[in-house]
C-alpha cells in the first residue's frame, strides 16, 4: 500500500512539473522608474497551477489581481498597480511616459453619473444620485486648484443619469420621477441645458404616456437624433415614486418630429451607450445580474453556491443601418474583467472606454483590452 502512494505522489509531481505554455514571468514593471505601472504578460494567458480567482455570491466580484498564484509571485504586482498594462504598445502609448492619477475631492458615497466636459467654460458638470437632491455638480478646471460647488439649472433637472455636450447644449438623461421634489413634478427624460444661460428644456418625458425607467445612458448622432437606453436602476435605486412601466429596452428619439423609435430590447439592463466616430457602429453595455442575484442564494447539490461571476456584465457592438435608424448584428464586443461596464464612451481613434470595477479599460476596436 505504502509503494502504491508513494507511487501515486510521484505521478502527479511529474504531472505539475509537465505544466507546459506558462506565462513567466506573469507580470513585471513596465520600467524601473514606474514602480505602479504594471506589464501583464501575454494577458496571463496560461498561469502556473495551483491558480484561483475567489468568486462572490452575489454581484460583485473580486479583482483580477486578488487572483491566487502562489507560484509566480509577480502576480502580487497586479493587485497593486495603479494602471495595468495588457498591450505594451498601445497601452503605454495611451498613457504616456509618465501616467499617474491624483486624489482631488471628497464627496458622498451617492452614486456619481453624467459627467460632461463644456469646453468653451473649461468645466466639468455631473450629478449625484440621491433620492430627493436637485443639483448637479461642476468642477471648475480655471481655478488652481480646481474648485467643486453645487449648481442648480433653471428649473432643476432630477437625477441626470447620462449626458453628453452638442452643439453648444448639454443633453442630460434625467433619470429621477417624483409627484413633487423642488415645488414641482418631475418625470424621466430627455433634458437640454444651456450652460450659458442655465436655462433647462424638456424634450421629452414619455413612451405614449407611458414613463420612462431610467434613461441611463444617450448619445447624439450628427443627424441630431437621441439614443437613449432605458432600464429599471431608478426604481432600484429609489429614485422614482412608481415602479417601472415598459421594459428594458433602448431607444432613438428625433426631437425635430417628437417621434420615439425602439431599436434594442434584448438586453437585460441596456447601460452605456456609445457611437462610433465612423458613424457605423453603436456600443451599448448591458449590466443585467438579476439572475444571477436570483440564484445566488442557491446551491448545488454538492453544496458549492453559486458564481454570480457568470452574470452579464458584456459590451455589444451592432451595426447601423445606412440611413442611422435602426440598429443591426448584434455581436458580444467586450466581457468586462471585473465589475460591469456601466457608462462607455468612444474616442476618435475607435478605442471604446468603459468604468468597469475598480477602474477604466480602454478597449480596442476589436475588443482587446489594452489597459486598464
């Protein structure tokens, strides 16, 4: 009996040390001067065993660097990088010769949306999605150091969940609903700001009576046309006073004839939405978990629980159609690393960026992640 277990022993060592294709070392300092900017291998395609990435059971999850590798310590650099490099080239030409990042201000645990830059004030305004707080945020990027006040439009917008800067307006997607908040009533919807005048206009406020859910997230194509996704996340967040009335769903709204088009409604939560600056492609997240939540409370019949890792937390690209009104193809872009990939924006060269976990990830066109 002793024999046969030594035996045994002996037939796995050889196993673990047959291990083939590992990546060594998995990661390292992009240079010696920028001990926080870390190089990770080949993406850490093939990790020495025993390799393991704890999985919650709910909708978190762990970061890539909490990942164990016990037999490659340079994994340890990941957990305390500041940027993650996965494409050398293109990741260290996106960040510079000298990337860093500074702490600026302190503000509540509220979720914070909306940012959008207004070039000719040199600003920065945002919301902050409280139930029943009317302001909106603005940085003020002339002052040094830059200063953070409330600002208040006229009248008030509710709860600006995405917004983005066109000609010369921006376009907020007020997400908040209430009977009365600020002496008047409020609905989701498409807002315009003009930050000159501080004058604030609905665009629109309803589905053929119906209310909006969120409005989460909008472009706006050169045609002047709005797209919007549309989920339930201000209900869950308290943020409305009636429960959502149509589904999950994205939209395109020509303000120049009031008419509403669906385009998309395959997606659980429809989150960030994004053009391509070629005009052919449209981005859009979806950060549904609610099976996931649903399950996670269960176990298998080995009693392991549930990974609520597999929820959906993936990039879709789809093509527009010529004539930019309906949306074609869908196809898997982008399953974020950590976390979900809540708002997307493209930048002129077609790298897509998303806030996905603990950080941003800066995507190719086709999906790599370069850096994060």
């Amino acid at each position: 009996m002793r024999a046969a277990i030594s035996a045994f022993i002996l037939a796995v060592c050889g196993l673990v040390s047959a291990q083939t294709g590992v990546v060594s070392p998995l990661a390292q300092q992009c240079s010696p001067s920028l001990p926080k900017v870390v190089c990770v291998n080949k993406y850490a395609s093939v990790m020495p065993y025993h390799f393991f990435r704890n999985i919650s059971n709910d909708t978190s999850s762990p970061t890539f660097g909490s990942t164990s590798v016990p037999n490659d310590t340079s994994f340890a650099l990941v957990d305390k990088a500041d940027f993650l490099v996965f494409d050398q080239k293109r990741g260290q030409e996106i960040l510079g010769s000298e990337p860093s990042y500074e702490f600026i201000f302190h503000v509540s645990e509220a979720v914070h949306e909306a940012p959008v830059y207004v070039p000719s004030q040199n600003k920065l305004y945002f919301s902050q999605l409280s139930p029943g707080y009317l302001p909106q945020l603005v940085i003020d990027l002339n002052q040094d150091p830059p200063t953070l006040s409330e600002y208040l439009s006229d009248p008030p917008v509710y709860a600006p969940n995405g917004g983005t800067y066109h000609n010369g307006l921006i376009y907020w997607g007020a997400a908040g609903g209430n009977n009365s908040i600020g002496g008047t009533e409020q609905r989701v919807g498409l807002r315009t700001l003009d930050p000159m005048t501080n004058k604030s206009t609905t665009i629109l406020n309803n589905y053929f009576g119906y209310y909006f859910n969120t409005i989460d997230d909008l472009f706006v194509h050169p045609n002047g046309d709005v797209w919007f996704t549309d989920p339930y996340y201000s209900w869950l967040l308290g943020l409305t006073d009636t429960a959502p009335q149509l589904g999950a769903a994205t939209y395109r709204f020509t303000p120049a004839t009031g008419a509403v088009h669906i385009v998309e409604d395959s997606l659980a939560q429809p989150n960030g939405i994004a053009l391509a600056p070629d005009n052919r492609t449209v981005y859009i997240s979806d950060t549904g978990h609610d099976e996931a939540a649903d399950l996670s409370s269960s176990s298998s019949s080995s009693g392991a629980a549930f990974n609520a890792s597999i929820s959906i937390r993936t990039v879709y690209a789809y093509d527009l159609s010529p004539h930019s009104t309906y949306l074609t193809n869908k196809r898997p872009f982008y399953r974020a690393q950590e976390g979900v990939p809540d708002g997307l924006k493209v930048a002129a060269n077609g790298y897509v960026v998303t806030a996905a976990g603990q950080g941003v990830d800066v995507l190719s066109p086709t999906g790599e992640v370069l850096v994060k």
